[in-house]
C-alpha cells in the first residue's frame, strides 16, 4: 500500500497508508484530519487544495485542462503543483506539501482551529 506524507507550511507530517486507486488526495486528507482546503467541496471550481507534491509526481494522473485551468487562480503555482480533489493515488509512495493558500483556506473553513493571536 503507497504511504502519503502530508506536510503542512510549518514542516509538521502526517504520514498515511492507503489503497491505491481509491481516494484522490483532498479526501484522504479529510479523512486523516489534514488541514487541506477544500472550499468547492472537492469538485474543481477552486484552487483552494493546491499541494505541491515533492515526490512520486510521475505517479500520478496526467493534469486535465481543467485542473491547470484552475491551477491559474492558485497562489505560487509550481511545476509541481497539483490540486489535491484532481490527485487519485496510485501505487507510488507520495510526499505532499500542503500550500500556505490551502492552510489558510482550511482555517477559514474551520474558524474554531484559528490559533490565538497574540495581543
């Protein structure tokens, strides 16, 4: 089974087993409690779970036009980046980094996590 490192912008991991070919990476994130945005629910109309995925890129499907249509709204796109609903895991092992965009996403998705702020 492919292992999936989640790293979030502050270099915290998550590191998960999967089945390949079952969930896309948004939604093993939710499932594992990963705070990655997911501000249309998962279906391509945002950029909110852009990730970057650092390793086993070539495993994953080819980016549809859609994706890189929606890519374009993303924040600091690289020439890996992804959107996390797009990414349906494979058999490879996956090191993905979570984008400051989609953090903050999250947390305006979930207010109750904010962290204090500092007076």
């Amino acid at each position: 089974m492919p292992k999936i490192t989640f790293i979030d912008p502050s270099g915290a991991r998550c590191e998960v087993e999967v089945k390949p070919g079952e969930d896309d990476l948004l939604a093993i994130a939710e499932e594992h409690d990963v705070r990655m945005g997911s501000a249309c629910g998962g279906v391509c109309a945002c950029s909110s779970c852009h990730v970057y995925v650092r390793e086993g890129l070539a495993s994953l499907p080819e980016m549809s036009e859609m994706e890189e249509d929606r890519l374009d709204m993303g924040f600091d796109v690289r020439p890996y980046s992804r959107l996390g609903c797009q990414c349906v895991v494979g058999k490879a092992d996956l090191v993905v980094e979570i984008t400051q965009e989609s953090l903050q996403v999250w947390f305006n998705e979930h207010p109750q996590h904010r962290p204090a702020r500092g007076g």
